[in-house]
C-alpha cells in the first residue's frame, strides 16, 4: 500500500506516484560488458537487487550512494540462497512504495534466469517494468575462450540446456544430444559433469568429440579445461570446477587450440562472493532480506 508521501498533490487533483521495475542482464562477469543502457538505469535507481553472479566493479561504479542494495543471490544446493518468493516479494514491496527498483542479473535476464516468476508477479500486481537483455554465459564464454558457437563446417545450430540434476534432461533427449552436430551449451552443469559424459558415452557419442569447461569466464581467473569424450576420466572425472563453470560439447571446441586469445589463469580463486560472504557483509533488514544502505 502506498504512504502518503507517494500521494503527488496538483491543482488536478492528486494522484499516486507510481514506481517501476527494470529487469537488467549485467553480463557474464566482465564489467565492461554490461550495455549501457543497463548503466543508466543502475546509476537512477533507488533500489537495487543483485544477484550473486555480478562484478562487484558495476556495482560500485554505477549505483548511488544513497540507493538500496539488496543481495538476493543463488547458489545452486546453498542453504543461503534467497528464495524466489523473498525476491518477489522484495519486487513488490519497493514498486508499491514508488520506487525505481532494477533488478540486476548475471548474464542475459532471460536464458535460465527465473524472469517468468517475477514477471508474473509484477504483472499481477500491475506495476509496470522494462526488459534489458545481457551478454549471457554461452556468448561470453564462447567469444573469451575464442569457440564460435556456429562455424561454417563445424555446426549450423545450438542448444543451450541445463543437466544441475541429473533427472532434469529426459532419457531419450539424451540420445538426440550424442547424436546431433549442433553445439551443445550446458548451463550450470559443471558440478554434474561425470553423469553428463556418462549418459552421452553410453548413448554413443563419437569418443574424439570435443568438450570444453570454461571456468569463470571472462573474469581475470578464466581457465579453459580441453578434453574428448574418450580422454575425460583420464583428464577431468572427478574435477570440482569453480562456480560458474559453462560447458561447451562440439565439433567448434577444436576451434579453441587456433582462436584462444587470453591465458588461463592458474589462481583457484573465485571472482565472485559465496552467498554466505555476501550475506555476512550486510544487516538484517526490517524486511526479511540482507542488504545494505550505501547512504
């Protein structure tokens, strides 16, 4: 319900001042990919809600010092991860009191993102919003580790999927994976990677096909792991990548070895903050989130 210093009194009589949600992608890690457009509405806003993966740079540089900022991040099987229903919530909450929110994601808003659960409840409510996409994982990593998506002579398709469990992808899909020449993009995959190369193995993929783990990419501590199917127990079964990790299977991953331009990093350090550390650095809220006044 709206205060009355939300009530905007004119000689036509008063009326409400209404607030706005800004769905933004922030890009895949790099602080220079965020687009400017996303800038500008980060540097107006009064509220901002973040996500885990979001250069900590693009925060300082363009939120305002007196503006909200709201940790609401997700890790996949934290316990500290943010519930859905609380960012929702959170969405609500700052609209209704008129305030400019933007919620900023990691990548693109709308590739594995959760924007259909805020979307409906923002549409529910009636308050009005935008739609800013971002540089999502798959084109970031892709174009950071120097493997285009799509090559004459390599592949004329993509698909971007996620295997985080390993019931997600359905047992006659995975024939179709092994068997297709289009690029493969594995979101939030990493940590499953064993099951993944064992249910593609057993539906027949061609051993010397290419994958490829790009940790971390486009942060300082890039590192691009190489590997066939019929080499990956020898060279990575059993590795603990380091969140986010994006996985890239085809015929372009043998396009890294002539095209890479930027060297691994060999520091096992995570660019972005765990849940928890985020969290330990904030207040509790009068609401039910952590988050920090910059005032």
């Amino acid at each position: 319900m709206y205060n009355q210093k939300n009530i905007i009194s004119t000689p036509f009589g008063s009326f409400i001042k209404a607030g706005k949600v800004v769905i933004a992608g922030a890009g895949p890690g790099d602080p220079d990919l965020i687009t400017v457009k996303a800038a500008r509405y980060l540097q107006q806003a009064d509220v901002v809600l973040t996500d885990r993966l979001v250069s900590g740079e693009i925060l300082d540089q363009y939120v305002r010092p007196d503006a909200e900022l709201i940790y609401v991040g997700k890790e996949c099987r934290k316990k500290n991860s943010t519930p859905q229903k609380s960012i929702n919530e959170l969405l609500v909450h700052y609209a209704l009191m008129g305030k400019l929110v933007v919620r900023l994601k990691g990548g693109d808003v709308s590739v594995f993102a959760n924007i259909l659960d805020e979307l409906t409840v923002l549409s529910a409510n009636g308050i009005p919003y935008e739609i800013i996409p971002g540089i999502t994982a798959a084109t970031g990593a892709a174009a950071y580790a120097g493997i285009p998506l799509t090559a004459r002579g390599y592949s004329t398709g993509v698909r971007f999927i996620t295997a985080y469990k390993s019931d997600v992808v359905e047992p006659g899909y995975w024939n179709e994976l092994a068997n297709s020449s289009d690029t493969i993009v594995l979101y939030m995959s990493s940590e499953t990677m064993d099951d993944v190369v064992e249910n593609l193995m057993e539906n027949n993929i061609e051993g010397d096909k290419l994958l490829a783990v790009i940790e971390q990419a486009t942060t300082p501590y890039q590192h691009v792991y190489i590997s066939s199917f019929q080499e990956y127990d020898k060279k990575l079964k059993g590795r603990q990548f380091i969140s986010p990790s994006l996985v890239i299977i085809g015929k372009v991953v043998a396009l890294y070895e002539k095209f890479n331009w930027i060297k691994n990093s060999e520091l096992p350090k995570s660019y972005f903050n765990p849940v928890n550390i985020q969290y330990s650095q904030n207040y509790q809220s009068v609401n039910f989130i952590e988050h920090v006044s910059r005032a």
